[in-house]
C-alpha cells in the first residue's frame, strides 16, 4: 500500500528501461515490511546533476547510478565513501541531512557472489577482460584481495594503462600491468589465469559474440567469471567451459550489488535465505529480455 508514509528510492541513468534492480529492491521491501517503493528514472544527458538536487528536494532515500553517470554525479553529492572514491564511481547514494552520500556495491556486491560461489582471488593471476568503469572497480579488489598478478586486457590500450597505473598507486606495488586485447599471448605467459570478463561483448542481444574467439586463449583459463548476466550463459563462458574451466555469470553479483544497497539505505540486515528467494525472482525476471 502506497500512502502518505511511503519511502521512495529509485535508479539514475540511462537507458533504464530493462532494470532488474525494482524486482530485487521491492521485493526487499515487501518481505522485510518496510513501506518503501523502488522505481527507475530516466534521466538525459546532462540532466543527472538536475537529477540529483531534485532527488534529494523530493525527500528520496537513496538513490542507484547506472551507466553513463557512475562518476559523473560525484560533483554533486554532498559526501563520498573513501572505497568508492579509490574507485571513481559510485552506483549508491544514500540520504544524510544535507545531501547524499555515494558508495560503490558494485565491488563488495562482486566479492560477496564470489566467495559465496567459492571462487578465490589470494594468490591468482587475475586476467580482466575491459577497461571500463567496473573493470576499475574490479581490478582494485583483485589488489586488495591479494592477486598475485592482474593482467588488464582492453581494445583501447591507454584506458588499461590507467587502471594498471591507478591499481599500482593505491597497492603501492607493480602487480597490475596492462595489454591491448590481441597482443593476449605474448603477455599471459605461462600461467593459468583466474578471467574476469568485464566489457559489454556478449550482452543481450549480442550472445554469440565474445570479445576473443581465438579457442586457444581459453586453455589458459581455469575459472572464467562474466559480469554479464543477459544471457545467462554468454558465449565467453561456453569457450572456458569448452576448455574445461568453470563458469560463473553476473547475477550474483548484481543480487549483491542490490543487497548492500537497501542495508545501506534501510539500516537492516538480509538474511541468506531472503538473499536466496531474492535471486530466485531474479532468474525469473531474466527469463524475459532484461539489462542493467
Ligand atoms: P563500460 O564502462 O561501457 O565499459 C565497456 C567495456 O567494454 C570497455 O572496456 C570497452 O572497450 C569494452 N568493449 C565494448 N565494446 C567492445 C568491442 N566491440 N570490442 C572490444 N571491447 C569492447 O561498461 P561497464 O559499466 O564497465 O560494464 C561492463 C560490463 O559489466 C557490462 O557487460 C555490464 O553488463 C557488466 N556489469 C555487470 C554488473 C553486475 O551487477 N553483474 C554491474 C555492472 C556492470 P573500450 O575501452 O575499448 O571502449
């Protein structure tokens, strides 16, 4: 029941028409029995920071960011979280008294699905595939993780170099390093690498593509990990499990990513068995054409 009384939260971005973050954040809602509804805002460019005053105005208690405005709201808020501020963008905003506070769950939300799939970082050579904004996200906590070694591979070289350079800055070391996509042989050496699949190459309606098809880049992949939920199984994925690797997608991630946003907005813990149910309704969503 929506009245007087009713919490609003919503998500920033664009485009935001196939979210799946209202089935994860009303569904929260519903079950924890908080009078709070989640709805997405389609905000144009150069309206987020239009967006974000008006937001805190109209007494909104949080907020998500999604592409394009991850680190182009940063100006507008009236605090930051020190993590989300190493990274550079933030994908929740959080009310305080005189405007909102950013975090990033993005990078929290990724390390609670993999130890909870029981994939370990400590010691592994990380190869993460993108340059992007949650490959930066991404590269920093295979650092703070203790990867032995991070590998960046992008299309555009200059993008990889500054997340190595950033990741080697904030660790205080020179584990990261970058190369462009096609030049993967000449830098992977003769490890096997834990992948982190993190460009857009193979999203809905793209599936059959992966940003490398080359069959014997796979052999040097033991755990291949898309961020890519739509579709479930993406192309990248069938490779590494075609070269005996496992698999993990997205969706995890995205749950989690969720999850630590409405305790951060609601003060309230989710149990493992809602976080369960939670996904559930999300693999039913995903059922139908959806992206984040
Ligand atoms: P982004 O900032 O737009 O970065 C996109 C990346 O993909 C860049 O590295 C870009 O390379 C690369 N790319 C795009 N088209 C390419 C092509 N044709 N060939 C080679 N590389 C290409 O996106 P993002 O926000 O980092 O998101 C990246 C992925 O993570 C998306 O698939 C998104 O769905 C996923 N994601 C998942 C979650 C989750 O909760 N599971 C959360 C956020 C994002 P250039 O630098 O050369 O352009």
């Amino acid at each position: 029941m929506i009245d007087g009384y009713t919490r609003v939260c919503g998500l920033i971005g664009s485009p935001v028409e196939h979210t799946l973050s209202p089935v994860i954040h009303n569904l929260l809602a519903r079950r924890l029995g908080d009078n709070l509804v989640y709805v997405p805002f389609h905000v144009p460019d150069g309206k987020e920071g239009d967006a974000i005053n008006g937001a805190f105005a109209l007494n909104l208690l949080g907020c998500n960011v999604t592409v394009p405005y991850k680190s182009r709201v940063i100006p507008y808020l009236d605090q930051i979280d020190q993590e989300a501020a190493r990274i550079g963008a933030v994908n929740t905003l959080v009310r305080t008294e005189n405007g909102f506070k950013g975090y990033n769950t993005d990078m929290p939300g990724l390390y609670r699905a993999m130890r909870q799939e029981g994939v370990g970082i400590e010691g592994e050579h990380v190869l993460i595939l993108g340059a992007g904004g949650v490959a930066r996200a991404v590269a920093v906590l295979m650092a703070e993780k203790g990867a032995e070694r991070i590998l960046i591979l992008n299309r555009t070289l200059p993008k990889a170099q500054a997340i190595a350079e950033e990741v080697n800055a904030l660790t205080g070391g020179r584990k990261a390093c970058a190369a462009l996509l096609t030049d993967y042989k000449r830098e992977m050496g003769g490890n096997r690498f834990l992948a982190i699949q993190a460009t857009s190459v193979g999203m809905f309606p793209h599936g059959k593509e992966a940003v490398i098809e080359e069959e014997a880049f796979y052999d040097r992949i033991h755990t291949g990990y898309d961020l890519i939920f739509n579709p479930a199984v993406t192309r990248f994925m069938q490779f590494t499990d075609l070269h005996g690797g496992k698999t993990y997608n997205g969706a995890k991630m995205l749950l989690f990513q969720g999850i630590i946003a409405y305790e951060l907005w609601t003060g309230k813990t989710v149990s493992e068995q809602l976080a369960q149910e939670v996904y559930v309704k999300l693999m039913e969503g995903l059922a139908a054409p959806a992206a984040v």
